[in-house]
C-alpha cells in the first residue's frame, strides 16, 4: 500500500472544504487524489492491490448530519442514509416487510462481517472484481486508459453479456443496486454543483470507450441519501441470486423483481439485472412483454428472452445466457407465489 495522507471529516461542509484544498491534485473520479471512506470493506481491498492510488483519504465516519446515518419509513417511500450500513438496512422491519427485494439484496451480498461494516453508499460504489482489472500486470482500460482490455479474448467466465464494449467487459459485482433501479430509487448527491438527485438507474456508466469513468459523480461529489418511493409493487418483490457457492460468492446471474398483479395479469413488472452486465441493468424490454399479459411460465420465458436479446457473449461465458433466462424464470414465479 502507498503511503497516503489520512483525514476525518466532521460534517459535509468539512469535505467540501478538503476536496477544495486537495482540487490542484484531482484526477479522474475513478482515481481521484482524494477519495472516501466509511466501511473501507472496498477501498482498503484495492489500495492494497495497488489499483486505488489516493494521496488523501477522508474518513466519513465522523460525519455529524443525524439524517446521514438513520432510515426513515413513511407512507410514501422509505429514506435511507448514506452512512447506514447494509446489515442495518436488511435487519430494518419497514424493509423487510414493505420492499423485501432489498431486504434479500442486502443477505446475499457479502458476508455478516462485511454487512456490519459497509456502507450502503458505498456499497453502490464499489469497483469491479474483474481479475484483469485487480492485477496490475494485465493492461486494463477501466484501470489504466487506453492500455486495453485483457479480459477480452482472455478467461471471461465471470465476464457480463449486456452493456459491454470493444474497450470492456467487466461485470458490476453489487446486489443493492439491482434491487434499488427495479424501484425507481433516487441517489442525494452533495458537491460542487450543490445538492441533486439522479436516478440510480443513471448512476453507473456503460463503459463505451472511457470503462475508467464508471458514473456520473463528479470528484468531490458525496451521496448523502437513497430514496426510494413507495408502490403498489414494492411488498411483491423478491430477490434471486445464482452463484458458485452459497456464501460469500459474487453473482454468475442475479434478477430483482417487483410485480404488481391484478388476479394473475402483470399490471406493472419491473425486472432487473445483476451478473451479467457492466452496470447495474434495467430489462425494460422483459417488462413490455409482461404487462397486460397473465404471468405464467410461458409469458415469463417471453420475457427471458426478451431480457437478453440483446447480448453478446466471449469465449467462456455463454453459459450466462441460458443460466439468466432461468433466473428470470425463477425470480418471476416465486414473486408471483408470494403471500402479502
């Protein structure tokens, strides 16, 4: 690990007040001068691998703005700080009983060690475990610009489907996010351009040709909250997640769904993607075929493929698509099945 300069921020004006100090020196955002940590469960992984190079990081743990570190559950929508971390999230029994995508998004996603100690910001943050992008022997696009990428033509297994380009395939490795753009959540940013909301479903950049700029913040920007509005889908909602093993393993496919069914008629169907794309996918094509139509395993097999229509497989990752039609199969049936 480089040596770096450490800081802890008392409160959001403390950060943008860094941020402006250490502005001279800032890089990309993907590899800024200055970057934040809260969990550090992600962070401290790749600055340990040399991939992460920051020369300041800011301890955002001490950050003293109450709303950053509760959840607040209303009749229209539940508001989660920035700084909650995910087993708190999960353990949560507005979550758990009013959007149990999330809940089961949040259980599958790491390990109790690591859900006790990440944030849910920054676990929407997270980098890729792409092999070639972790080792920095490989030339990697979305680590060193313009250098290539060695996944392609490489070992792809682990590799996405959907949203890649000639410049990268690197899979987006989170859950949260999946289950947070099949609910129309909204990401609170604080930075230079004052306070924002964006679509989280807009966060995360396709990689076209710049894989090294992977979302729409800006260096300095903090995510201070995640909305998420309440819907008539929301309670019939349910997380599927197929990996090598059962603990503590990245998705090789993973779908969130949300249905809203009027007897066994898709009124509303929103289905997303994980594990096989480069950033968190949307299948907005698998939820027109659905709506109006009475949910069955054929209509959902209509709507598996639809999902994947547009992919493009390597050498060793083929096997993704007939494995994600499955799981979307599967993610149907059992929302649909659910007791509310």
């Amino acid at each position: 690990m480089r040596p770096f300069r450490f800081e802890r921020a008392g409160s959001v004006s403390d950060v943008a007040q860094l941020i402006a100090e250490t502005r001279t020196a800032q890089r990309p955002p993907v590899t800024a001068a200055t970057q934040f940590i809260a969990g550090g469960t992600n962070l401290v992984d790749t600055m340990k691998l040399d991939v992460a190079r920051p020369e300041v990081v800011v301890d955002l743990n001490g950050l003293g703005e109450a709303d950053l570190h509760r959840i607040e559950a209303t009749d229209t929508g539940i508001r989660f700080g920035a700084l909650v971390r995910m087993a708190e999230a999960e353990q949560h029994e507005a979550v758990r009983s009013r959007y149990p995508v999330i809940a089961e998004s949040l259980a599958l996603a790491a390990s109790p060690q690591i859900r006790n100690m990440a944030s849910l910001a920054g676990n929407l943050l997270q980098r890729t475990r792409c092999e070639y992008f972790r080792e920095t022997t490989w030339p990697c696009n979305k680590r060193d610009p313009g250098t290539g990428c060695s996944a392609i033509g490489g070992h792809d297994r682990q590799h996405a489907v959907l949203g890649t380009s000639p410049h990268c395939i690197a899979t987006y490795p989170g859950d949260f996010a999946q289950a947070l753009i099949a609910l129309d959540a909204m990401v609170e940013i604080e930075g230079g351009q004052g306070l924002r909301k964006i679509p989280v479903a807009e966060l995360h950049r396709l990689p076209g040709d710049t894989p090294h700029i992977e979302t729409l913040l800006n260096a300095g920007d903090l995510i201070t909250a995640i909305s998420v509005p309440a819907g008539p889908w929301t309670a019939r909602s349910h997380f599927l997640k197929v990996r090598d093993r059962t603990s503590y393993a990245f998705a090789l496919a993973s779908v969130a769904v949300a249905l809203q069914l009027e007897g066994e008629t898709v009124h509303e169907a929103r289905i997303a993607l994980g594990g096989v794309a480069t950033v968190p996918w949307r299948a907005t094509e698998a939820e027109a075929v659905l709506r109006g139509r009475t949910l069955d395993e054929q209509s959902a097999g209509m709507a598996a493929e639809a999902a994947f229509a547009g992919a493009r497989t390597g050498r060793h990752n083929a096997f993704k698509l007939d494995l994600g039609r499955a799981a979307v199969v599967q993610a149907l049936m059992e929302t649909k099945r659910m007791r509310l």
